[in-house]
C-alpha cells in the first residue's frame, strides 16, 4: 500500500493536547499498567502454559483458549508521543522458562516490610517534586493561556482594592451635619455652629478681654438653659516644662441633678481657653459648643437617673491648669464616677476615642453598646500613654477616674494656628462629637456607675460592624493563629511544589522592598520639606497638605511591589514568594502579641488574613494563572488586609505627620506584602500595566502636592513681627525671624512693614531672648507704654523676713514673666499658695490671666544680711496692635503670624529694685516656715506619690484657698523625719523617727500589737498618739482616725501650737496607712505613702528626703528593723532635718513578737542624745537583728 493510500493521522498539536498532558497520559497508563499487575499475581506469580505475554507462532492460537488480556509484548512499556517520542517501561525482572523471575520480598519473607514501605515513600516523594519540577518547566515554556474576563480581572481586583480601602477609611464613620431645624431631641451641628461663631471670632488665651467675654457668654448660655453656673477661681501651678507657670484659672460649672441623686456622677469636660494668637475654632471650641447643644438635647429628653457635672476647664493650653485646680480643690471631684473628655488636634476628621483610663473594660462596652458611631483603636491607647501629651483628662486619669477621651485630628495643619477658624472646623467632626457626647452621657446618667472598672480589653472600629471588642485570651489566639496559619502554609507549599529556596527568596524580596519604599519615602519628604515655606511653623504636621504627598507614596510602593514580583514570576512560583514574604508581617504581629498586646489585632488579622491568601495559591506552578475559585479567596483573604490596614495607616499619618513618611511607608509596604496572591491576580492581563498605572498616579499626586506648596488663603505661610521695649534703657526692636532667608515671602513682608533687620548680632539685652528664640532686630520708636505697677504690702502679722510683693501690668498685658536672681531673696508663695510640692524656689516664673483685685501677689524670703529684693519683668501683651498701631500687624491673605516664633505681641521689658527697707528685717529663727504663703487644699492622692500640706486619702472636703491678706503668724519650729511600716510576711508593725531634739522618740512615736503604729510630730499633740490608737481598736480605718482626731482637736493656741501645723501617720496591723500634713507644718513640709509604709517630715532638705526613705524601705531586704533603718539613713543622706541630729528612735510590735513571754514588742530602741543618732541606732538594731534570728532559728527559745 502506497504512503498516499495510507490515513493520515492527526498530531497532537493539532489535536490540542499540550505536553504536559501527554506526560500525564504517560503516567496514568503505566500506573494502570502497574496496577493489573499486582491484581493478576504479581511480579513473582508463574503461569501455566506459554510464558505469559510471549510471542507464540503468527495466527496460532490454542483451541478454546482465551485472547491474551492486557497488551502485547511490549505494549505497556511504550506509549506515543508528539514528535514520535516513546516511553520505556524499566523492568527489573528477567525472564524465566515456564514463569516469571521471584519477588525479592517473597524470597524473603523476613524482611521488615515497614523498611521497604519507608524507602517506597521517599521515593515517591522524590518523584513527586521531580514531576512537580517538571510540571513548572512545561508550564514555563508552555505558552500563555489568555488572561481570565477578557483581561479585565486584574483592573477588576485592583478595583475591589480601592473601594475596600474607600470603605474601610476612618473618615466614613464622620456622621453628616445636620441642620439647625431637627427636633430638639437630637443634636444639630448647625445650632452648635452658631455658639462657635461667637466664641472663636477673636483669640481668648488667659487674661484677655475676649477671655472674658467668652466666659460670660457661656455662663449666660448654662443659666438660659435652666442651670446654675458657677466659677471657681483658684490659682494653680505647672513646673513640667522647664519652668514654673502659674496661671489664675476660672472653671465654669454646672451641676444638673438626676432622679436619684447622692450616687456616683458623670462628669463632662473641654475647655474654652486658646493657644495665645489661635482662634480657637477647633481646639477646643468644638468640645465646648457640643457640650452645650447636647446640655440643650438632654433636656428635651427624660431625665437622667445621676447627676450631670458640666465642667468647662480654664488655662488647659498653659498646662492643663484648671483641670488640675478642680481635681486638686474642689469637693465635687469625689463625686466623679466615670467622665467623658472632648479635645481636637486639628481642624477635622473623625472625632477618635483615643484614651481611657486603666481597668477599661466597662466604658469600652458602654461605648460599644451606646455609641452609634464609634472610632476607636485600642492601639491608640497602648502608645499614647506610652507618650508625654496629656489633656484635660490627664489628671482625671491620675486621680483614679474612668472615663473617654474624644478629639479630632484631621486638617492638622490648622492646630494651634490663627487659622483655626470656625471656617476652617469641619462641620461634620462637630457632629461627630455631638453623636459622641448625647449618646454617652445619656447610657452613662442611667447606668450604675458604683463599678465602672473591668479588665482592659482589645478594640476596634470595623466599618458596618461597630465596636469590637475581646480580651487578653483572644489576643494571645490570635497571636498564635497567625504562627501556626503561617506554618500551615510553609507546609502546604511545599507539598504543593513550592522550593525552600523559593520561600527565602520571598524572604529576601520583603527585606529589599520594605528598604527600597523606606529610600523613596524618605528621599520625597528632604526633597519637598525645603519648598514649603510652612515647615517649622506648624504645630501638627509638616506641610498644610501632606495628604497628596502620602497617595504618592501609596502608589510608588504599590507600583514597586508590583514589579519586584512580576521579575521574580520569571523563576519562582506565586506560592513561594507570597508565604516568603509574609514572615516579616507575621513575626511582628507576634512580637505585638507579647509586647503591646492590647495593639497586635492591627497585624494579627491582617497577617492570618494574608495567611489564608497563600494558602490559596500553594499549588500553582511558576506561569499557572490561579483559577476562579482560588482568585475569590484570594480577594476574600485581602479585605482584612484592607479593612484593618487603611484607618491604621490613617491615624498614624494624622497623629505623627509626614515626617514620618518612613514609617508609613513601611507600613504601606507591610501590607503591599500580604496583598502579593492579590497584586499578582491584579498583574493581569500582562505584567507592565499595574506597575505603570501605579507610577503614574504617583506622578499626578505628586504634582498636586508640589502646587500647595505656593502660599494662598487656605494656605498661608507663616510671618513673625514682635515689638519690644526696655523700660531700663529706653530703647525698642522690632524682631524677625532669623532662621529663614530674606526671601521667604514671610520675612519680605516683614521688611516691609517695620525694616530694614540688622544683621544677628546686633541683639538687644539678653532678657528679651530668655525665651529661647532667635531674632534679627530692627531700631523702632520707643512707644510711651506705662509700665507695671509694684506695691509692697506692709502687714505687721508677716515675718520679718518675708516681703509680700503685688505686681499689676498696667496694659493689661496677658503673660508677665519674672526672672529672679539666683542669689537674691527666694520666691516662696503666689496669691497666697505655697509654691507646689517638691518644687524648688524657681530663678523664672511665668503667669497667666487676669489676677484677683489688689494685682499678683508674691511672697520671697530674704537670705540673712541682704534685704534688696530685684528682679526682671517681662509684660507679653498679645494685642500689639493697640499699642504701636495696628497697620504694622495687618498682612496679606496668604500670610500668618507664626505661633511658634511668639509672632504679634508687644513684649516689654522692666527692672525692678526694691531697697533695704521695703519691709525687710532681719530674723535669725532656724529653718524656713511658711513664710505667710497658705498651702493648697487638701487632695486625693494614690500611694507612691509627694505631697505638702495635704492629707493622704479623703481625709477631708476641699477648702478654698485664702486670700492673700490672711494673718501668717510663725511659731517655733520642731522638725522631724520619720516613717511608719509593715512586714506582711511577719505581720510585725514599726515605726521609726530622727530628730534634731533630744529624745525624739518620746511622745513622737507610738505602737500597739494587733493595733497599728502612729508618728505625730511637727506642732506636736503627744494625745494624737494614743488617740489614734483608741480609735484604730474601735475598728476606725487609718483615713477615718485622722480625720476624727482632726475634728476633734480644739486648737487652744492657734499662735503658736496651731492644729494647722500638726503632722502625723497612722498604720494598722494590716499595713492600712494614711498621713496628714498641715498646711502650716514647717517647710520643706510633706510625706509620701509607698508600698507598706510611709515617710513624712518637716524642716527637712526638700521632698527627696521622703522619696529616698520609702525607696530605701522597698528596696532593703531582711527584718522589718532593717529596712526602717535603712529609710532613716536614706532620708539624712538626701539632706535630711536642715539643723542636724540629735537623736533616733525605733519601735516594731507584734502579738507575742517579744523576746521574752507574753511581749508584744519585738524591740524598741532609742538614742536620745548623740553626735551621730543613726549610726548609733545602727549599731543597736544589728544587735537585735541578730538575736531575733537566733531566736527563730531555736523556736523561740533564749
């Protein structure tokens, strides 16, 4: 037959079948093959007859006798392939007459058959990644199947990635605004905008007019809604910046009572002062017109069961002043269940519940249940307490009270700027607060508030979900879910195909990425700091735009990610690289886990969530396009990713700015890393398009963000302009800022107005400058500005070394800050306060506000033989305009003043000197008293902390500070240093003392077994000792026995034993203590509460006496003798009692404690006369140390 006769068969090619399945039909058929074989006896079974599969003769075929089954000769070792390709099917067995060659294992049949199985598996194994190699390279060289949907799946997954991350944005939970004509029931935004555009139309920092204006306005708006306001004024200190600031504060209150009043109370607070030039729009005139329109809300609804406290704090920019005026002074504080706190770092966005207090398990479940529109992240929590900032909710939070802090901080730009307009105020973070606020305070007034403590829980805001929320075992779950789903995949990968090297590439490729989006992100933010003129001068953010300048960083990293691993498709599978890549995310959700444990669900969902994406694609060779069901999960498996990752990213760039770009751009890359199954689907339908797309928009952000660069309204550079004035030498400056160029549009207009600026080192006197800025100055003419008025106060009831001093600008200037020599007359008191506790005398004070009538009162103590008092004052007047004029201030719309450089005031310069008899005599009394300064009222204080003139823990309701014309009468001096403590492995109760008096331990210290240990010292009652101890037997608390022996001391010689005066310690068996300091103990006065003990003294060095004995007895091990010892030495080498030693006493009591039988007193020791009372009481305890041990060695026996 002729080749033309013969039928064409058609190739595999043209039949559609590719190599790979031809490989795969190869396998099957030997498998099959191999499979009859074993069920038809084997290689080992013999067979009658012809030798089974042999040829026999052409056509012969025994009679009756079956066809042979299975294939020819040959057969099943070779199969067609494309290209006349043929399989050879290896056989170890050799053909034998009559049967087939024997089995090795049937020949021996002794052989440990699990052996065999084990090797048969590795080399199944072996095989197994051969062919999975195999497969990967015919899939490589195989060409492209066509992409999935036309190629429009990987736009579409890109698609479903931003409206996700649209979603997912902190911004959507901001409610509209709504309008001034809803019903009076809900809160109006509209109706709170209307308060604000009469709050912050002017600045109103402490001691301005519109200060004033403000306050009445808001007394007038309380009273017309039917409540009582009150103010409470007060004069409260801050030394936490360098520097002492006082600041006369005025508190605005209102108490609205409930149906069930005389329980626990919620408490709501912002405040209505301004940074010195700032409107104030938003900080804080937003809390505060929210907390007015929910007042108005709340009342057109039922009654609330507790009682309301409206608080609207005074100076909280000067250091949260009246916040702390009000937890230090005034009783309602103790009524304070749980509080609420309103507060804005910007001009915008979603208004956050940033902080609560400790134990917060409870309020964040009533604001998981009441709040309609929660924002909340618990790691906000974990690191802003981990930070300096504070609020007004600060001291709240440092006095024991729960509560929710809520602010705002998008358009950050705006913070502290004269800029922070009502225009500039989003409408809807207004309402936002005001959701916040009637939502709360309404659960809140009708809940049982007698426990507002739980443990701390983890929480989140997830879009359309709400609140949620779980506790410490949940967190360490899922900490473990994302190792062990990580593991998972390692495994499945490599059962999949995927190679180790493989997985470390991935490794590799994070580490070069996540470095590679650090450079770009840092290399963007050098470049364009030096173009924006505003840099320096904002207080929240580095640029009035930075938002731009971070899409620009997204999609640079996303467009990086994507070619990173579009290159390395080319050798490694999508499995190996996506579970490579996930370790650096998975190892810090666990490092979370351990460290911030109350942070970690921000990488513990996103890393599971990426964990189940690799999994989803641990199968697909290198070149395979994952299939339907694998893209799904994979899109699934990145909406946590998203949800999770986007407001994180979010708050971070709100709260930090871009100047941390590397950091968010580590972020970004952090996610970027767990999309990669993802951002491999969004690669289709080629591998150039997603990474050019992302590129480009990178490019038209970034353009977008280099235009706001160019000053305007929205965006106004910043402008400094001071005039000052030295009363002493009757010259006057203009001043600029010296660190930007004369080309800076600020510094032109600046020239303009008041230059030319002399060069750097034409400074004026250095006490213009104290405030740490740098000027370029300019001549100006004098202005005729009076200057501040300085009256002495002659009263005969002060000491003779003490010289009271009243100050009053005569301008009305805002800010005096007064410089004080070093070497002159020390300052002890303000408006009648001794200065705070712990605080030394300071070289410079700043105070702020408008003082009480007679002016600023201020008390200094003379240092024996120099009776001149001088000092150097600087008025800040923060209207200049009033006094030079105001065409020098008035700028273009696209120029500020600069709040940083202290920009637009009048600061004036005046030398004080007061003579030799400006009420100054000379005294020779030992140590320092009061020096006719009134104490702070008392406070609540937790253990381990410092305070003078106080009782430890409500020992008494708040008292209003005296005016500065009360009598100060001096009486003789009689210091001490003692403490009070408690062994609770023993029980033993002691107590030990030194004084620079002969035998202090008589009538000083007192002990009781089974009752407690007192010290009563200072103006000392010796029956406060007993009493004190008749009271602890009557079953008195320590805080209730100080209190009654207060109330009951008749104070017969307020002269010269006053009561005030008084300080003693009471401590039970129980190591229960409480302490009281009178206001007029002698100074340094004061005591501090630690962990089983406390330390208290007058006439003493300063308040690190006291700190070092309770670190000294907590740290000191051994008996209870020991370490009271080792408090008293601690105490005299901090300074201890300032006229010396003289003697030393120590008691420790317990029930049958003594040597002998029937003795409660384990030892009293007294030295009552030596040069060196503590090293001698030393010596003593030792000795009794040592027979108390030796007692208890031999069971009590002597």
């Amino acid at each position: 037959m002729s080749d033309d006769k013969l039928p064409r068969i058609p190739s595999f090619e043209e039949l559609g079948i590719s190599e790979d399945e031809i490989e795969e039909l190869e396998r099957e058929i030997a498998e099959e093959a191999a499979a009859r074989r074993e069920t038809q006896g084997g290689e080992g079974e013999p067979v009658a007859g012809p030798q089974a599969g042999a040829p026999g003769p052409v056509g012969a075929r025994g009679a009756g006798a079956a066809p042979a089954s299975g294939p020819p000769a040959g057969a099943a070792a070779k199969a067609p392939a494309a290209g006349g390709r043929r399989r050879k099917a290896k056989r170890k067995s050799a053909e034998a007459a009559g049967g087939s060659a024997p089995s090795k294992r049937r020949d021996k049949p002794g052989r440990p058959k699990s052996k065999t199985g084990w090797r048969a598996k590795r080399a199944e194994k072996r095989q197994s990644r051969k062919r999975a190699a195999a497969d990967a390279a015919a899939a490589a060289a195989s060409p492209p199947t066509p992409a999935p949907w036309g190629g429009l799946r990987g736009p579409a997954t890109l698609l479903l990635l931003l409206v996700t991350a649209w979603l997912s944005s902190s911004y959507r939970t901001i409610p509209s605004p709504v309008p001034a004509t809803a019903p009076d029931s809900v809160f109006s935004s509209a109706r709170a905008m209307s308060h604000l555009a009469r709050i912050a139309s002017e600045a109103r920092p402490p001691g301005s007019p519109n200060h004033a204006r403000v306050r009445d306005y808001l007394i007038d708006r309380l009273a017309a809604l039917g409540h009582a306001p009150t103010v409470q004024t007060a004069t409260s200190f801050d030394t936490g910046y360098g520097g002492m600031t006082v600041a006369t504060v005025r508190n605005i209150m209102a108490r609205i009572p409930g149906t069930e009043p005389g329980g626990p109370a919620v408490l709501v607070t912002a405040h209505y002062d301004s940074r010195e030039i700032s409107l104030g729009a938003a900080d804080d005139g937003s809390g505060v017109v929210a907390i007015l329109e929910t007042v108005r809300a709340l009342g057109a609804r039922a009654p609330l069961r507790n009682d309301l406290i409206v608080l609207i704090t005074d100076a909280e920019e000067l250091g949260l002043l009246g916040a702390r005026a009000f937890v230090d002074e005034h009783p309602w504080l103790d009524d304070v269940g749980v509080l609420i706190a309103f507060e804005m770092r910007g001009g915008g966005g979603p208004s956050m519940m940033f902080e609560t207090g400790a134990n917060n398990g409870w309020v964040i479940d009533a604001l998981r249940r009441a709040d309609p529109y929660p924002a909340a992240n618990s790691v906000s929590h974990e690191i802003y307490q981990r930070m300096e900032n504070d609020t007004d909710f600060t001291p709240f939070k440092e006095a024991g009270k729960q509560g929710l802090n809520f602010a705002g901080v998008g358009k950050a730009h705006v913070y502290h700027q004269y800029y922070d307009s009502p225009e500039n105020l989003s409408e809807g973070t207004l309402q936002h607060h005001g959701e916040h606020a009637l939502a709360m305070l309404e659960y809140l007034g009708n809940a049982d508030l007698t426990n507002v403590d739980a443990p701390d829980v983890s929480y989140i805001s997830v879009p359309f979900v709400g609140l949620v929320t779980y506790g410490p075992l949940w967190i360490r779950v899922l900490g473990g879910a994302a190792v062990g789903a990580w593991l998972l995949a390692c495994i499945v990968g490599r059962k999949g195909g995927a190679r180790v090297a493989g997985m470390l590439a991935g490794v590799a490729m994070s580490a070069v990425y996540l470095g590679l989006v650090f450079l770009v992100a840092d290399a963007l933010y050098n470049w364009r700091e030096g173009a924006h003129p505003e840099l320096g001068a904002l207080l929240a953010g580095s640029f009035h735009s930075e938002g731009w300048y971070l899409l620009a960083i997204l999609c640079a990293a996303f467009a990086l990610a994507a070619v990173i691993a579009g290159v390395l498709r080319r050798w490694f599978s999508l499995a190996e690289l996506a579970v490579g890549a996930l370790l650096v995310p998975v190892a810090l959700a666990a490092a979370a886990t351990v460290r911030f444990p109350f942070a970690a669900m921000n990488f513990q969902w996103p890393a599971v969530a990426g964990c189940v994406g690799a999994l989803a694609v641990c199968g697909l060779q290198r070149g395979q396009r994952m299939g339907l069901v694998r893209w799904i999960v994979v899109t699934l498996a990145a909406v946590p990713v998203v949800v999770v990752l986007t407001p994180l990213t979010e708050g971070v760039w709100l709260a930090m700015g871009l100047a941390l770009s590397e950091g968010l751009a580590l972020l970004l890359g952090l996610g970027f890393l767990m999309l990669l199954p993802a951002l491999d689907a969004a690669r289709e339908p080629n591998g150039w398009w997603a990474p050019v797309a992302g590129l480009i928009a990178a490019g038209a952000f970034l353009a977008v963000g280099m235009s706001t660069a160019t000053p305007s309204p929205e965006r106004p550079a910043p402008s400094t302009l001071v005039y000052m004035l030295d009363h002493e030498t009757g010259t006057a400056y203009w001043g600029t800022d010296r660190n930007r160029h004369a080309s800076d549009p600020g510094v032109a207009w600046a020239i303009a107005a008041a230059g030319p600026f002399a060069a750097p080192g034409a400074d004026p006197p250095a006490a213009f400058t104290r405030e740490r800025l740098r000027y370029t100055f300019a001549s100006a003419e004098p202005t005729d500005i009076p200057p501040p008025n300085i009256t002495v106060v002659e009263d005969e009831n002060l000491p003779g070394d003490v010289l009271r001093v009243a100050v009053t600008s005569e301008i009305g200037a805002e800010r005096m800050s007064f410089t004080i020599p070093e070497d002159g007359p020390r300052l002890a008191a303000v408006n009648g306060l001794l200065l705070p506790a712990g605080s030394e005398s300071p070289d410079s004070l700043v105070h702020w506000g408008t003082p009480p009538a007679g002016g600023l009162i201020l008390d200094f103590i003379r240092p024996p033989g120099d009776p001149r008092l001088s000092f150097t004052l600087v008025e800040h007047h923060l209207r200049p305009g009033e006094l030079v004029g105001a065409h020098y201030f008035t700028r273009p719309p696209e120029l500020a003043p600069n709040i940083r450089t202290l920009s637009d005031r009048a600061i004036i310069r005046s030398r004080v000197n007061l003579g030799g008899n400006a009420g100054l005599e000379p005294a020779d009394s030992e140590g320092v008293d009061s020096a006719g300064a009134q104490s702070a009222p008392p406070d609540t204080l937790p253990a381990d902390t410092v305070q003078t003139d106080t009782l430890q823990a409500d020992t008494g309701p708040a008292r209003s500070p005296p005016t500065p014309t009360q009598d100060a009468p001096r009486w003789p001096p009689a210091g001490t240093f003692s403490i009070v403590g408690y062994d609770p492995e023993t029980g033993e109760v002691g107590v030990a003392v030194q004084s620079r008096v002969f035998s202090v331990g008589n009538g000083v210290i007192w002990g009781e077994a089974g009752v407690g240990v007192v010290a009563t010292q200072a103006i000392v009652d010796v029956s406060y000792g007993p009493q004190a101890l008749a009271l602890l037997r009557e079953g008195y608390s320590p805080e209730d026995a100080v209190r009654e022996i207060l109330a009951r001391d008749p104070d017969p010689d307020p002269d010269r034993w006053t009561k005030e005066g008084r300080q003693f310690s009471i401590m039970n068996a129980r190591g229960e203590v409480a302490t009281h300091t009178g206001p007029r103990a002698s100074e340094w006065a004061g005591h501090r509460i630690g962990e089983y003990c406390s330390a208290q003294g007058n006439i003493l060095a300063g308040p690190a006496v006291v700190d070092g004995m309770v670190e000294a007895f907590e740290s000191t091990e051994g008996h209870l003798s020991l370490r009271l010892q080792a408090a008293l030495e601690a105490g005299q080498a901090a300074g201890g009692d300032t006229r010396g030693m003289q003697s030393a006493a120590m008691l420790i009591v317990q029930e049958d404690g003594g040597v002998w039988l029937n003795n409660d007193v384990v030892l009293r020791l007294q030295v009552d006369d030596h040069e060196q009372p503590i090293a001698e009481l030393r010596r003593l305890v030792e000795i009794a140390a040592r027979r108390l041990e030796r007692r208890r060695s031999c069971g009590g026996l002597n």
